[in-house]
C-alpha cells in the first residue's frame, strides 16, 4: 500500500508567537488522533507555520 501525498492548501497557519508551543502540541495531538502525519517548518519566531499534511481526501477513504 503507497503512502498518502502531503495536501496542498489547508496547512497553513499564524499563531502568535507567545502561544506556538501551546498551538504545536495541540495540533500534532489532532493530528495523531485521525493519524495524519506533516512535516511541520515556517517561521516560527514570527508565528508563520506551514506544513504538509498526509491525507487520502482524493478517494474519499480516511
């Protein structure tokens, strides 16, 4: 079974820097609930967050 390609277009985020850390960790745990997996980079000291999330949405399977 091939692994999903990361999705264009839904991974973007601003955070304000103070609460990245808080941001970060409440997203990698959603992520690990509906087993997706990212790559997560950006810049961080000014809240820019960008990643590629796996997703299977093109078959319409989870």
């Amino acid at each position: 079974m091939s692994k999903p390609d990361p999705v264009v277009g839904w991974e973007d985020a601003a955070v304000e820097p103070r609460h990245l850390g808080a941001y970060l960790r409440e997203f990698s745990a959603l992520l690990e609930l509906y087993g997706y997996k990212t790559s997560v980079y950006g810049r961080f000291g000014d809240g820019c967050i960008y990643s590629g999330i796996t997703s299977t949405c093109v078959t319409g399977k989870a």
